[in-house]
C-alpha cells in the first residue's frame, strides 16, 4: 500500500483555507456586488439584495474579521471595500500553481515590488488606450462596453483613438465594466487629463512646474 503520510506545504493549506472562506455562494455574491460597484459600496447598498441582511451583515463581519474585506467610515456612513492585497497575494500562489496550463488561463500576475493599481505611464499614450487596453483583456467588445457605459460606439472609438476624452460621470460605470477599482482608475484619468492639458499649453516644464507649486501650496498647512 502506498504511503498516505503526505506533507502539504504551506501555501497548499493557505490556498485551501482561502477556498473554503469563498465556498459560500452568499460570500462570492457580496464580493462580486463590491467589485461590480467599483470597490466601494455603501451599507445601505450592500444590503439591498436579495438576501436577509442581517444574514449579509453577518458574513461581511466574518469576511473582515478574516482580512478578506475592509469596513470604513463611521456609523451612518458605513462603506465596505475588498483588501485587494489579500487578493493579489492569493492570485500570485493560484496563478502559480495552474502555471503549466499556459498563460493564456491566467492573466499576468502584477509586479508586488510595484503598487498594484500603479500603470506603467509609458505603456499607453492616452486614457483611451488604458481603456482599450483593459476592454481587450476582458474580451469585450466596443459596442458592449459602450453599452454599458451608455454611450455610442463611435465616441468610445474616438475616446480609445485619443481624439475625445471620455466625461469624467462615465467612471463609475467605467470601473464597474473594468473591473477596476474606482479610486485606482479616477486617478488614472486625471493624470492624463492633466497630461493633455500641459501638452497643448506649449509651456510643458513651465506650466508643469507651476501646477505642481500651486498644488503644494494649496495642500500644505496653513
């Protein structure tokens, strides 16, 4: 008879124990509700689902008593977010351990020496192409993102071409499609807003540097 003494290493417990927190279907509902608005949820959002909420109450204090979620705010403003560290780290072991399926089941694994939001500034040319960029890693189409996002599809073209920007009240919706957390993606577009901005002043360094002094200013105490 074969020998059953087998040794689990430790990431094979750490990623049992991760499945086995998500092996509630109510568990990956709220966590799906959570990313689907952007990362960032009310109270009174989270609870208006088909479920009990104190049922829906109930697992969200477990799932931040496990790490897994973070709770912020003050009573009557109560807002709920996933600790995307947690899930980068799990990411990296699961990715690593189907890593002989090819990389084409598994997208690539962000940089930890890096912020995980951060985007490599020099990679894309505009906000479009950071949009087109996370709509073709998602396989969706332009006319289904810009349904979603309501608007036509020829002006998310022109937005991903760089020849319009895309309004600032399309964000959200924008982070709910991508999958991306709102903050992370806000700051995005406003740097290329403010990057387009200095470009077509004609005054790059000097205006630049004058921004940067006025935000210093604005922003210190007084």
């Amino acid at each position: 008879m074969p020998s059953t003494n087998t040794k689990f290493s430790e990431i094979d417990n750490e990623l049992a124990q991760f499945a086995r927190l998500l092996a509630l279907p109510v568990r990956v509902y709220i966590i799906r509700t959570i990313i689907e608005n952007g990362n960032l949820i009310s109270k009174k959002d989270i609870c208006n689902v088909p479920f009990e909420m104190e049922n829906i109450l109930k697992h969200l204090a477990e799932l931040k008593s496990l790490g897994i979620i973070k709770i912020n705010g003050t009573k009557g403003n109560i807002t709920y977010s996933i600790n995307s560290n947690v899930f980068d780290e799990i990411l990296i072991k699961f990715s690593a351990l189907f890593n002989n399926l090819g990389s084409d089941y598994f997208p690539a694994v962000p940089d930890k020496q890096t912020d995980a939001g951060a985007t490599d500034p020099v990679k894309y040319s505009s906000f479009g192409m950071f949009i087109k960029k996370h709509r073709v890693d998602l396989h969706i189409s332009q006319e289904e993102l810009a349904g979603k996002i309501k608007i036509d599809r020829a002006e998310l073209s022109r937005i991903e071409c760089g020849k319009k920007n895309l309004n600032a009240e399309k964000l959200k919706a924008l982070s709910k499609v991508l999958y991306i957390d709102i903050n992370s993606l806000t700051k995005e577009y406003y740097s290329y807003r403010i990057v387009d901005l200095v470009e077509k002043s004609g005054f790059k360094s000097i205006v630049l540097e004058s921004a940067i002094a006025k935000v210093n200013y604005l922003t210190a105490p007084h």
